[in-house]
C-alpha cells in the first residue's frame, strides 16, 4: 500500500462557517437544470422526489435552491445556500443525511456550481465531466499565453522534481509523463486581471540534460493552476486548458494522495471508542457517533466512514494515528 500523506480539513459544525468564493445572489436556473440531467443519468429512470423535510426542517429561508431524487438505493441532492453562503448550521444536516445512510458516497464542492451529493452503485461519477458539460467555458483564444521565451525555456526540461513546500515526493523522467506535463504547462493561459490569493501548495522543478534548475512551477491544490517563478508576480497564475489535472500526476508519479478529514463532532470531550486494531496497536476515537468523523478523497470526490476507510485498506490507521493524535488515539498492545 502506498504511503499516505494526509492533507486535513476539519469542519466544526458549531459556531463558524464554510463560506465559498461566491457572491452569486441567486442559483444559475440553466447550470442547474443541466447538472439535474446529467445527474440523473446516472440515476436512470422512475426517479421519485426527495422532499427537503426528510433532510432539513430549519433555516429553510436560507436555502435559494434544493433538489433530490431517489431510484432503488441510488440517490442525489443538491444545495445552493442564499447569497452563496454555506454556514455550517445549515449544511449540517445534508451531510448527516448522507454519512448515517451511505458507508461510502460521492460529494462535489465548487464556488460555481450547488453542492452535489450523489450515491450509486459503484461511486465513481465523474464530476470533472459533468461540470465541463454544463459550465460556460473560458474561450482559450482570448487567455493570455506564457512568454514564448519562458516555453521555450522550459520546453528543454529532461527531469520534474515534486515538492510539498520542503518535501521532496518524487522525480519525473519518463520521457512520455514529461511531454505530457509540460503540454499542459506550455499551454496554460492567463484570463484578466483578477485572481485569488490563495497561494500554491506544491513546485515542479523543470531541470534540464546538464542538471540544471530551468524553472520552478508553482502548483496550486485544485491541480488546475499553476505559475512559473522566473515570472511570478503578485497573486497572478495561469489556468490549465487541457484538462488535465496536475494532482492526478502528482498521485501517479509520488506516494502521495489527497483527501482530507471531515471532523462533524460538536463535543470533543467524548469517550473513547476502538475503531481498529491490528497486531500491535489498537485505535480509539473520542465520538459518540463515529461516523462524524468521514474522510473524503478529493480526487474521485469520495466520502466515506472513517471506520470504514481502515477496515477497507483506503488508508493505514498508524499513519493517521501519528500524524493526528487528536483524531485518532493509539495504544500498543500489551503481550500476554
């Protein structure tokens, strides 16, 4: 099994917010009556409404727009909070709607689109997908292209290293994997003016046949943007054009994997519960309902039991363990 490296992102359910990146005041109607279609494909036919009081029975004034739907075990819904605000008290009962029903399902967040929770047979929708089929697309002739001294510059790349921040992950030099990455570096654009400064979190470094550092590219988390140092400037960056996504090649080529720790409890003063144990060690959460604590991989978008994920292999309990004592407690076995 690969090793895992966690990147964790807790939700407290009391007190605070989730707020997205969106001042939307309303839901766009023809975004989501594409993503109802292409949804419900999934779903195929004799779809019966979910009614939103089976989920939700407060702060409906704060909901701009609902919608789910059932067929056998197969389900979805999708949320969009007024003014595009997504407080914690009223999501809250969205996801324990789901993770009390489902041991593993599928949830999408985007600042462009409702939130999305489905749950088939296999889990394996892909959102990337449906979200190309329905979103208004940047026209990548009018995006501003890198310097053609910078791709050409980069172009004589002949090894990647990957980092997070000071962490060496791993080394490209497939000659393949390198064509591959730097396509969808070289052909990157840069759309207006504006830009989040919500900073990178890892660096290619593009070295060439004498070993020589050509360039650093800042990656950002999402996978889908990226910057070259030698031109940084400010919080500017260049959004990727074909589709790829850099956090799948990260994944491919390193041991490293996304997903994040999604912590609903609202009391952390709970009593021990073993989980898991193995041979030597056995695992205890502080919960009185271990399935607030689900862990969502972030590239096929899976949420699942937190339990489940041990038991099932998706990830190694004393890795978390020793990563996140305050989630996960362990404790040698003693021998008899």
């Amino acid at each position: 099994m690969k090793k895992i490296l966690l990147s964790i992102f807790i939700i407290l359910i009391v007190g605070g917010c989730v707020n997205k990146e969106s001042e939307k005041i309303d839901v766009d109607k023809e975004l989501v009556q594409c993503l109802e279609k292409q949804l419900e494909s999934y779903l195929k036919d004799d779809l019966e409404e979910i009614p939103l009081s089976e989920i939700k029975n407060n702060d409906l004034d704060k909901i701009a727009y609902y919608k789910g739907v059932y067929n056998q075990d197969n389900l979805y819904v999708m949320v969009f909070p007024k003014n595009g605000t997504y407080e914690s008290s009223v999501m809250k009962d969205f996801d324990e709607y789901f993770y009390n029903k489902f041991s593993i399902y599928q949830m999408f967040e985007s600042p462009l689109t409702p939130n999305i929770y489905i749950h088939t047979q296999n889990n394996d929708i892909d959102f990337d997908d449906i979200i190309n089929k329905c979103s208004t697309k940047n026209n990548v002739e009018n995006g501003k292209s890198l310097p053609t001294k910078t791709i050409n510059e980069l172009n004589n790349t002949k090894k990647i290293v990957i980092k997070n921040d000071n962490q060496e992950l791993g080394t490209i030099t497939n000659e393949d994997k390198l064509a591959e990455i730097l396509k969808t570096i070289t052909s990157s654009k840069q759309y207006g003016d504006a830009f989040l400064c919500d900073g990178s979190g890892f660096s290619f470094l593009l070295y060439d046949d004498d070993n020589q550092l050509i360039d650093t590219i800042s990656i950002w988390s999402d996978g889908k943007r990226l910057m070259p140092e030698s031109i940084h400037n400010g919080c500017s960056y260049y959004s990727i054009t074909n589709n790829i996504d850099l956090r799948k090649i990260i994944e491919e080529e390193t041991e490293y994997i996304f997903y994040s720790i999604l912590d609903y409890r609202d009391d952390f003063n709970q009593k021990e519960q073993l989980i898991y144990q193995d041979n030597t060690n056995s695992y205890y959460l502080k919960s009185n309902n271990p399935n607030e604590i689900t862990i969502k991989f972030m590239l096929n978008n899976q949420v699942m039991n937190f339990k489940y994920a041990l038991e099932n292999k998706y990830i190694e309990a004393d890795k978390v363990a020793n990563d996140y004592p305050e989630i996960l407690i362990k404790k040698e076995l003693l021998e008899n």
